[in-house]
C-alpha cells in the first residue's frame, strides 16, 4: 500500500486531476473572501460571535466562514444539496421522475438538470429572506448592519447570493469531472478544513494564557483520534448479503454458478440525519436572535447544545431521518426484483417478496445501529463542551463529512492507481 502511494506523483493523469482539485479550492477560498455590497462586515461579524450556538454559526461552518464574511458564496452549497434531497424525495414519489432515473444516463442528466433549477430557486429565495433579515438587524451599540436599505438591496442581494452559489454547483460539477472525489462534497470539506488552522491557533492561545492545561489537551488529542478510527471503523464496514446465480447451459457452455454478495453500509443515511436534526434544533436559537419574542428566548434556552433535553430530542430526530432518508435511497422491491430478473437469488429465501422483505429486515436492523452510531459520535463532542469544559473544535456532523469525504477522495485515487498498475498482474507471465 506504501509502494502505491508513493506512486501518485509518477501517474501524469492523477497528478493533473490532484492540481486541478487544489486550484478550484483556491478560487473557492478567494471566493469567500469577496464581500457582498451594501453589509457592514464588521457589525455582522460581532453578531456572528454571539451566534456561534445556532443554525447561523452552524451554516457558516459549513461555508468555510464566508457567512461571516458576508461573502457572495455565503449560501454555499447548502442549496444545491437541499435541491438534491428534494428530487430525491420527488423521485420516490412521481412515476415520471422515478421512469426518468430508469432511463441511465439520459435520465441522470435530465435529473441533474431540475437539481439545477431547484438550487437556483431555493437560493434565491433563501437570499430574499436574508437580505429581508439584515434589515432589520443590529449589532452592538445599536449599528444597523445594512448600509443602505430598500428593495434594491434585497434584489441585488439576492441575486448575487444566487450567482456565488451557482458558481460554486460549477466549481463542484468541475472536480468531480476533471478532479478527484465528489466536488460537492469537496466543497463543504474543504470549507470545514479551511477553519482548522483558526482553531488550532486559539487552542495554544488558550493553553499559552493559562486559561486550558496541557491536560485537557491531551484529552482534545486522544478523544479526537478514538472517534476519526471509530468514524471510519463504521464507516467502512459491510453487511454483506449473499447471491447465488443458478447455472444454464447456452448452447455448448455452462454459464453461471457464480456466487456475489450485496454489500450494505451500517451508515446509509450519511451524513443527512445530524444536518437535518441541527438545523430543526438550532432554529429556534436563530429566531430568538432575529426577533425578540421572550417565548422563543425560553425555549432555545431549553434546546440549548449540550443540555440534556437538546441531546434526547436530537437523538430522536437522528433515529427518525435515518429511517426516513434511507427509505427514500433504498428500495428493497427494486433490487429483489432486478435479482429475479437476472435468476440471482438470497440463499434460503424464495425470490420476489420474500426477498425484498429479507432485505427490509437487514436494513432495519442495519438503520439501528448507523442511527446509534450517529447519536454517539454527534452528542459525544457536546458532553465534552458542556460537562468537562474542553473546547472541541469538530462537531460531530464537520467529523463525519471530513472523515466520509477524505475516505471517498482516498478509495478515488486508490481506483486510479490500481487502474495505472494492473497491467503489473501479468508481469512474468506467459500468454497466447
């Protein structure tokens, strides 16, 4: 494995993909830095310290900082998933869409093609509602956040918060056809790592002024390397369901015989169920910040990360949009009836229903555990914070998008590699 590693600077087409992946990071990164007119970028920047527990401070993990910055990628990629997830949804349920995902690539790309759209709806409707928002927002002293106000500056807002997401849709749609690994995912990655550097600086700000031990550093260091081993652990492991293929006699030849497996994940939801319950859970922690309403103060101060009622009614949420997205992106009826098709069958189970109800059953079971596996590596940081006082600087859903995607990216450049030296498998052999 050392040997094949060493060889990725000696494959020419690899290292292009590798350059290319790096320069699109570089345009995203000066991307972020590029502010929206019409925001006063210090006066948000303040509030956003006092937001560093709600969905704002959440949302501008996820965009590398660029929320902060008011940049025009602040949306970031976040409405191109959101698109995604809904045709994903709009897919399970249309007879239309679900014949177009049948039809293979003409499909797909006509799919992708509605994705398009959608994220162009959803951020310009998002820029709307956040140019409405920051009229209305002050920061310290009374400074309103806008510079200049009216129908203007939500429509120029709005439009450029659209442009820097669409741009960065193309940027994601560039590195997975000319990079390496998913784009998308590449994105939100790289705007997670980018933050690393920050906090790694405050952390020996902290332990330099007295304010942390080494002790507790050391906690920070050893917790961090047991949940990335346990993170990938779970995320590489299999439950693999075997198929067996009858054999038949094609004229002369004896075809099939042959034994395969169908290999489901613990974790098929991803990092879907952590998103979905942050962003439901730290919604009210937002409104209270936008709007003064002394109820919506009372109840985040009962949501809040950390506390016991946060992390049951989270908990709960993960179970549910476990079970709930990994209905939509698994279908037991579809691939038991593909088996039939193609004479495959689970041994000991008849074809068809049964088979499909086997199958449902594993993956129940499967979903259990993966939902228990999210609850702990997502709430484990939060006790840490809130009960041992110890600054930790991934949470648990920035962990598992850093970890999946650096798996994802590893196991893409492991393919091209063993693409480049297979012809190594016939070294010494003599063949006719």
């Amino acid at each position: 494995m050392k040997e094949d590693y060493g060889n990725i600077f000696n494959v020419p087409e690899l290292n292009k993909r590798l350059l290319f992946t790096l320069i699109m990071f570089i345009i995203f990164r000066i991307a972020a830095h590029v502010p929206t007119p019409g925001v006063n970028a210090h006066v948000l920047a303040s509030i956003f310290e006092q937001a560093k527990g709600t969905a704002l401070g959440l949302f501008n993990l996820f965009s590398g900082g660029a929320i902060k910055n008011f940049s025009i990628i602040s949306l970031g990629i976040m409405p191109y998933i959101s698109a995604a997830i809904i045709m994903e949804l709009f897919t399970a349920v249309s007879p239309e869409l679900s014949r177009l995902k049948k039809e293979g690539e003409a499909g797909r790309r006509k799919i992708t093609e509605y994705t398009r759209y959608g994220t162009v709806l959803i951020s310009f409707l998002q820029g709307i509602g956040i140019a409405i928002g920051l009229q209305s927002m002050q920061g310290p002293g009374g400074v309103s956040v806008v510079i200049w106000h009216g129908l203007p500056f939500v429509l120029f807002t709005a439009v450029s918060m659209t442009a820097g997401s669409v741009f960065l849709m193309f940027l994601g749609e560039q590195i997975t056809e000319k990079g390496i690994g998913n784009g998308i995912s590449l994105i939100i990655f790289a705007g997670i790592v980018a933050r690393l550097p920050a906090a790694l600086g405050n952390l020996f700000r902290l332990i330099s002024a007295g304010e942390m031990s080494v002790f507790s550093m050391l906690i920070i260091f050893v917790v961090a390397v047991l949940v990335v081993a346990f993170v990938v652990f779970v995320e590489l492991s299999q439950r693999r369901v075997p198929v067996q293929y009858p054999r038949r006699m094609v004229g002369r030849r004896l075809y099939g015989g042959q034994t395969s497996y169908i290999p489901l994940k613990i974790n098929v939801s991803g990092v879907i169920p952590p998103i979905f319950a942050s962003s439901i859970l730290l919604f009210p922690a937002t409104l209270s910040k936008l709007v003064k309403v002394p109820i919506l103060k009372q109840v985040s101060d009962y949501i809040m990360p950390g506390s016991l009622i946060y992390s049951i009614v989270y908990i709960a949420l993960m179970f549910f949009f476990a079970y709930f997205y990994t209905a939509i992106v698994f279908n037991p009826k579809e691939i038991a009836d593909n088996l039939k098709k193609n004479n495959g069958f689970v041994p000991g189970i008849r074809p068809g229903k049964y088979t499909a109800d086997y199958l449902d059953w594993v993956l129940s079971r499967l979903t259990f555990g993966g939902a228990i596996y999210l609850s702990f590596v997502c709430v484990l940081p939060w006790i840490l914070i809130r009960r041992f006082n110890v600054p930790f600087y991934f949470g648990g859903t920035a962990l598992l998008i850093v970890v999946q995607v650096a798996l994802d990216t590893i196991m893409q450049i492991q393919a091209h590699l063993y693409m480049r030296n297979y012809e190594g498998f016939l070294k010494n052999r003599r063949t006719r």
